[in-house]
C-alpha cells in the first residue's frame, strides 16, 4: 500500500518549463537569497540547531493528550510540515490534506515525489507548526506558504517509486522558532541500521473504511531493518521470492500493530544522532509499504543519505544556504 493521501491519477508534474520561465525562477532565487540573508542579519530569523526534538513538548491547554494512544507533544517535532491541496468549493477555497513533509530550510520543504507527482505549485501550499488541525488554541498559530517550485528527482519512477523525493521551494521563508525548526540531514555514506527511531504524520489509524486520518499529530517508535532481512521478509508477501529492494529505498518497522499508514506519504523517518542526545538525522522518507502494521513487514522508506548530494545540488542551484539542515557538530555556522 503507498502512503499516499488523496492523490489522484491526473497527469505527472513533469517539472519541464519554458526557458523564459527559468530566467524567472533563476532571478527570483536570488533575490530570495538576498532577502534571507538580509532577515538573517536584520535578526528576523532565529539561528536554531537543525534536529533537536522537543521530548516533553511545550505547555498546552489539553492535559489529555497522552503518549497511550500515540500521540506526539505539542512542537515535539518541529520540523513537520503539512501539504495541503488548494480546491474551490462553491465560492470559497478549501484546504485538503495531501500528505507530510519535513521543514530542511526555511524555505523549503522535503517530501515524497509520488506525493506531489500529479501536482503543480499553485495548487499546494505548506502549513508548518501544525499539531492539532482542529484546534485554535495551541500556543503559536501555525504558518501557511504557498509553493513557487516543486522539483521532483529526475529518476522518480511512479510505477515502483524508486527515488521518491521531491523538494518544495516556498514563496517566503517561515518563522523559526520552539516549534517551527529544521530537520538534520545525514552524510552521504551514513546507516542506520538496528536504530530505534520515530516516524509521525497525521495518516490513518488503520487500512480499510474503518481507518481515520488522525487529528493529532501521532508517533512510532520503529527500528531501520538491515537491508538483508527486509528485501526477504517482503519476499514472504505478495511481492514473491524474486522481488530485489531498490538501492533508494531503506526499511524500518515489521512490529505488529507500528507502523505508517495511508496518508503519511512524505513524511519523516528520523533517527537519533550518535554521541548527540535529543538531536536526529532524518534517515527516510515514507513511500510505500504491504498493508499497514503487519507483524514481519517492514515499511519501506526513501533513503535521505543517498540523495544527500542531490538536495545539496538543488539548493546550491538557487543560492541557498544547506547549512540549516547540517548538524552543529560539523561545525556549520548558519551566517548567509
């Protein structure tokens, strides 16, 4: 089952465009550059440490929320983004959730390319500091950006979904703050095999007419299945004994009754950062997985470290600064 959301089956984004529209995008990246290095100077934007998760969450008005029903904090992953669908409804706009995203820049979002396949930019936006989507009194109000870019990996394959991921580049920088932060990323060459990790996102509880999207953010304690074990355990199940996991993908989970469901495509995998307490690289992207929760089959996730070198790439294409995802300890100084 993909974890997708209410994604339909209109023509893939193909990302091509005219050359006059490039020249537009490529002057209005760097006077976004400019900008951002402006508010950083100006102390518009807070200089926070990309991955550090808020364990305790902060205070809330809701003392029910718990960690029984699996239920994050409130701002206990900073980094969750929402990506929402824009459709009309009679005579007003509606905003439709389309699946998660992860914040690796103040102006730019990580996020699964089946996601956002059949998509153009002005028919999504982003909602950051999101926790609960039905309630008005959490303690910062969320913040919406609408999308000027969505650039999917150019070997995304939307029949097995090798290379599922997509960056979206926003129309203004968000506010950094406790609750609205980056995510780490990992080196190129780095594993995480046999770690404990946490996914989260607002997918349904459960497959089938019985399932519900959740109105709470929720989180799993999942372990990363060495590649080995994972490709045999998914040859047990429809897929037969001759399936061969693709290179872009990593796995975790296989623990009955854990798991992401339909609905948290694009969403984060992080795991924790050696020798780093409370910080987290994000190791995977939620893409695709055999029904959801069954025990010995994991889910499998699009492996951030391999297209490290691709993100950085994109960024560097449009003057952006890739030192808000670098964790402190590379020494990575967050000056432009």
């Amino acid at each position: 089952m993909i974890r997708e959301s209410m994604v339909n089956s209109a023509a893939v984004f193909s990302g091509h465009r005219s050359s006059s529209t490039s020249a537009m995008l490529a002057l209005y990246w760097k006077l976004q550059a400019l900008c951002l290095a402006l508010a950083l100077l100006g102390g518009e934007l807070a200089a926070q440490e990309c991955g550090l998760r808020n364990e305790d969450g902060f205070i809330f008005p809701d003392t029910s929320v718990t960690d029984s029903d699996g239920s994050s904090r409130y701002g206990e992953f900073p980094w969750m983004v929402v990506v929402l669908k824009l459709e009309k409804a009679l005579d007003r706009n509606i905003n439709l959730y389309q699946c998660g995203g992860s914040l690796i820049h103040p102006a730019v979002v990580l996020t699964a390319a089946h996601c956002v396949r059949a998509r153009n930019p002005w028919e999504l936006k982003v909602r950051v500091g999101e926790w609960d989507t039905q309630s008005r009194d959490e303690i910062y109000d969320h913040q919406d950006r609408s999308i000027v870019e969505v650039v999917m990996h150019a070997d995304f394959n939307e029949t097995n979904l090798w290379n599922d991921v997509a960056l979206l580049f926003l129309d203004s920088p968000v506010e950094l703050m406790d609750t609205v932060s980056t995510i780490c990323l990992p080196p190129v060459d780095h594993t995480f095999d046999l770690s404990r990790c946490f996914a989260s996102g607002w997918g349904k509880d459960k497959l089938g007419p019985q399932g519900a999207y959740q109105l709470i953010l929720k989180k799993v304690e999942l372990p990363v299945v060495p590649r080995d074990r994972c490709q045999a355990e998914l040859r047990t199940t429809r897929l037969g004994p001759l399936f061969e996991l693709h290179t872009s993908f990593i796995c975790a989970g296989g623990e009955q009754g854990r798991d992401t469901c339909k609905g948290d495509g694009g969403s984060p995998l992080i795991c924790p950062i050696p020798g780093s307490e409370g910080y987290y690289y994000q190791a995977g992207i939620v893409a695709w997985g055999i029904g959801c929760g069954e025990g010995g089959v994991p889910g499998v996730y699009a492996n951030v470290a391999m297209f490290r070198g691709w993100i950085d790439d994109q960024l560097r294409q449009r003057n952006m600064n890739h030192s808000y995802y670098l964790h402190p300890s590379i020494g990575a100084k967050k000056s432009s």
